[in-house]
C-alpha cells in the first residue's frame, strides 16, 4: 500500500484529525494524482454531521492537483499534468448509462469518491481532503491551461451538479432562469447560466446578498420570505436552479416556474411533498440533477476555461478544515472554501 496524509471525521460532531492513510497500489489504468486544493462541499458537512464512526470517513471529492505517477496501460497522462477529479471515479462502464456517457447514473452506482465502495477490492473510497489520490484514468479530467486550479477545484462538484441541468434544460440566451440558494452550487449556477447568455436571477433568503448577486452576472435578487415579491414573480421562470441545503417547501419555487418550465431540486436530497395542482396549472415539470457524466464534465471545463469562470474561493490551508466547516454551516462564505493541501507534505 502507498501511504498518505489527510483529515479523516471522527464521530458525529468531532474534529477531523490529521491521520496517515493508505492507498491502494497503482492498478494497470490508475494515475496517482498529488492533490493540491481540494473544495469543501456542504456534501462534505452532511457527511460529517451525520458520521456514525463505523468506517473511515475522509471527505472531498472536488479537487485538482498533479499527476505524479501512472499505471502501465495509461496514455492520455504523464507524470507532471495538471488534473481535475470530481465526485465519482469509476462506474461498470457497460450499462444503458454508461453506454449514454451519464457514468453519474450508472446502473450499478457509480463510486463515488468518498464514501463509496471500491468495484475491485470492496474498500470504502476515501476522499481528497488528502495529499494523495489514486484514480481510474477514465475519470480524471485535463485541467485546462488558464484555469486556476485553486478556483477551478470547485467545477468538479458544485459546477458540474449544475452544468448538468442547466445542458439539460436547454438554458440559452433566450431563458429566464432563477437560481434559488446563493451559495456553492447557487453561485456557479449564476454564473455559468449567464455564461450561457441567460437572464438569470437570484432567490435568496435576505436581500444581503444581492450586490453579489449583481457582480455574479444576475439582474436581480429576490428575497424568497417576501411575498409580495415572490408572487410578482410568479410564472417568470422557464428554469428555477434550487441549490437550498435544507429540507424545504417547495410550493414557493414551483411558483416562480414558467408554462411548461422546470424546477431542478438538487440542493437537498431526500423526500419531499409535492401538490399537484402546483405542477398542473402551468404544466410544470419537476427535475433533479447530480454530478455528471464524463463526456458533459469534460464539455463544462472547456466552456469555463472558454468563459473564464471559476468559483470565488476563500483558500485556507488545509490545516484550517474545521473551521471551513463550522464557517459553512453558518453560511458564512462566500462562496467556496478551497483548502491548500501543500501543508500536508
Ligand atoms: N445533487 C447533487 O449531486 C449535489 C452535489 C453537491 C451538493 N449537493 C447539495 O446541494 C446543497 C448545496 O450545497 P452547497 O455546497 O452549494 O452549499 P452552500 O454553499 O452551503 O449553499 C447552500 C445555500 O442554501 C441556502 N440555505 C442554507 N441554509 C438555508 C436555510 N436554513 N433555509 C433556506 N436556505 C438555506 C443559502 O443560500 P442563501 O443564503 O442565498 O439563502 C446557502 O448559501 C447541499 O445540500 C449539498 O449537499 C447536491
Ligand atoms: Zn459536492
Ligand atoms: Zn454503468
């Protein structure tokens, strides 16, 4: 085994502690990937809120570094290239999905990066809030040249869980879409959507937010406990983006929807209670999205690289892990931590 630093979650609630941790030698089409900034994802402080301890949790699944090492059958990488790696690293490659180059829906679950249970060796995946990681060749992505790699790290989960729909939907210069929830994802669905040329507005719980939300490309900010606002909203959305890191009613968004548009919940995954009528007068349709498939991950790196748009990021050396969660569960960022992880070596 090839040993290696991170920060692993103890029981729900405590620290993550600096541990050594061992990785799996290089298999034929593995590269061995020097993580230099990884993203803090509110995956990640789910994750480790609700750590039972049972087996190792080390989070981060958005990160760039570079490659130090390859496995004999790799080609498309040589020691030294800049990579990106995102929230899963390998899928059965086979199924209907897969076969569509949508690996994240893998029928057979694709492996996520951390967490996730390892096809060859049946290992629980453990994350890059870590110096190294070992990876499938097939999921690790060039890292464009122009895209800082700090900044860029983010892309791999909050950019590409947004990407997705946001292809998906069709959003162009011709759409109206809101965003709900101006945070990791929010912030990154702002910008690629007005990348794309749409009209594109905020809905966020106070106003606080809303000369960011200017900044960010939007034309408006709508405070979603007012209204009276909300209500003169109603009908003005073809795409409603909710990134919202809460259970939540949904009635107040599905509102926003335009005749025939789309509400895409992706923020808070889990059950949620929907009336009818609020998807039939409109003829409304309600959507999720996550992650994304290889072909679409490759596509949003080289429209970033395109478009110059990365995430803001407050970077923090790693060091600092802790207090990038406690920060985040106050929402107090803006709007994405990155952590250095040169102070692991
Ligand atoms: N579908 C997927 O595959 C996927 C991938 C990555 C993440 N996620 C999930 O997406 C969610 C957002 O992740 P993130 O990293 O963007 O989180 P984040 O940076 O914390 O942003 C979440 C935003 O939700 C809003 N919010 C937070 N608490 C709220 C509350 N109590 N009531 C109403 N709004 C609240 C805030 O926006 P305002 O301040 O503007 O109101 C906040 O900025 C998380 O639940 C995460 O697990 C899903
Ligand atoms: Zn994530
Ligand atoms: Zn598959």
């Amino acid at each position: 085994m090839r040993k290696t630093v991170g920060w692993q979650a103890g029981r729900s609630g405590s620290r993550l502690r600096r541990t050594s941790l061992e990785r799996r030698e290089l298999r034929a089409d593995d590269v061995a990937v020097r993580v230099d900034y990884c993203g803090v994802c509110h995956t990640d402080l789910h994750a480790v809120r609700a750590h039972a301890g049972d087996v190792p949790l080390v989070p981060g699944h958005e990160f760039t570094g570079v490659v130090t090492d390859i496995g004999p059958e790799v080609t498309r990488f040589a020691p030294g290239d800049r990579v990106a790696v995102g929230n899963i690293v390998d899928s059965c490659g086979v199924c209907a999905m897969c076969q569509a180059g949508q690996e994240n829906f893998c029928h057979e679950f694709p492996t996520l990066t951390y967490a996730g249970t390892d096809r060859y060796d049946g290992t629980t995946t453990l994350g890059a809030y870590s110096r190294e990681y070992i990876v499938r060749d097939e999921f690790t992505y060039p890292l464009p040249t122009g895209l800082d790699p700090a900044a860029a790290a983010p892309l791999l989960c909050a950019g590409i869980t947004v990407w997705e729909p946001l292809q998906a939907l069709g959003v162009g210069p011709s759409s109206r879409v809101a965003v709900a929830g101006l945070g990791g994802l929010g912030h990154l669905a702002v910008k690629l959507a007005v990348a794309l040329g749409a009209d594109t507005t905020v809905v966020s719980r106070s106003d606080g937010k809303a000369g960011d939300a200017r900044r960010l490309g939007g034309h408006d900010l709508i405070v979603s406990t007012d209204r009276r606002r909300m209500a003169a909203a109603r009908d003005r959305f073809d795409v409603v983006i909710d990134t919202i890191a809460v259970p939540h009613d949904i009635a107040p968004y599905l509102g926003l929807v335009a005749l025939n548009g789309t509400l895409s919940h992706l923020g808070h995954l889990g059950t949620i209670t929907v009336r009818t009528t609020d998807l039939l007068i409109g003829r409304k349709k309600l959507s999720s999205a996550g992650s994304g498939g290889r072909p679409a991950t490759a596509a949003m790196l080289e429209f970033c690289a395109q478009h110059n748009v990365v995430a803001d990021v407050e970077l923090l050396p790693s060091a600092r892990v802790n207090d990038a969660l406690d920060r985040l569960e106050r929402n107090d960022v803006r709007y994405r931590f990155v952590l250095n992880m040169s102070d692991l070596s």
